[in-house]
C-alpha cells in the first residue's frame, strides 16, 4: 500500500451497498484515499473524515497506485483541506436520477461537497491524473467508474462503442 492510493471497496454487505454495485455495473460500492499503510481520507455519510482501512480483510477492497508523475503530494493536501465538509447528498440524488433518466440535462449539485467517488475525481484531478474525457465530470462518477478510468476493470461496452466512434469520425474529419 503507497500513500496516495485510491481504496475500492469490494464485497458489499448493506442493502445500499448492494444497489450501488447493481446499479453501477460493477463490483466496487466506495472508494477513498490513502494517507499511509492504515488510514484513509474520504467522503462519508457523516461528512468528509478520516478512515481506517480494513487491512485484517484484504479481500474487501483493492488499492490501486497512482500513475508515474502524479502529484500525490498537490492531491493529499486539498484532500486533508477538505476534512469536515458536509457530504453530497444532492451527488447521490444526480446519481439516481441519472441511472433511471440517463438523458436528463439537469444536474444536482452543492458546492464543496462530494460523495465518495466525486471527492475520489477531484483528489485525482488535484493529482494532475489524466483521466479519460468521458470521467472527467467529477459529478457523474461512481466508485466503478473510478475503476474503469484506473483501468481495474473494463469498460463498459457502450462507453468502448462511443469512444470509437468518435476516434473513428475524429479521423474521418482531419482525413
């Protein structure tokens, strides 16, 4: 485990954990930062706080290290900046919305506050992490898309279908 990883967490036990990794396609339900070799930063019901990571059960989550010339440093210091800020609620309601209205143009958001995978965006962001042009709205990931964009899981088919389209047209344009 290096500082700086980002924890996904695997194996959900409660109802909402359950529907999370139904919903988003994947097998991950929350993710955090890691501080050091047992605590984590991340977004949680209660706000954004410290963690622990479960490391007598490392079946329950994978770290996944950073890319080569992340800013982990630039990254871990606006995540601890943002130690005691409210949680996103109004994240989770864009989140549902989305999933049932995949179209909507309306996007629910507060400032300043992120639930897990938003916050997890914005540390990777802070990191200077290049992230795929389809994750790159902070708002609209979730814990699996996190994953996909790390390359810890596949993508999805239809997200692999639009990228090579548009590569295809892209090319199509410059002849």
């Amino acid at each position: 485990m290096s500082r700086g990883d980002i924890v996904l967490y695997q194996k959900p036990t409660s109802l909402s954990e359950k529907l999370i990794v139904w919903a988003t396609h994947g097998i991950y339900y929350h993710c955090e930062i890691a501080l050091d070799d047992l605590r984590t930063v991340g977004a949680h019901k209660d706000g954004i706080r410290l963690g622990t990571i479960p490391v007598r059960d490392p079946d329950k989550y994978t770290l996944v290290p950073l890319p080569t010339g992340a800013d982990i440093e630039a990254g871990l210091a606006w995540a601890k900046q943002q130690i005691g800020k409210e949680y996103g609620w109004l994240d989770i309601a864009f989140q549902a919305v989305k999933f049932l209205f995949p179209n909507n143009p309306f996007q629910l958001t507060q400032r300043n506050r992120w639930d897990c995978s938003d916050f997890c965006t914005r540390y990777l962001m802070e990191c200077d992490v290049n992230l795929p042009e389809e994750y790159l709205d902070p708002y609209q990931n979730t814990p699996n898309d996190l994953a996909r964009a790390l390359g810890v899981i596949e993508e999805r088919a239809g997200v692999v279908q639009k990228r090579e389209a548009a590569v295809s047209t892209e090319k199509n344009a410059t002849g």
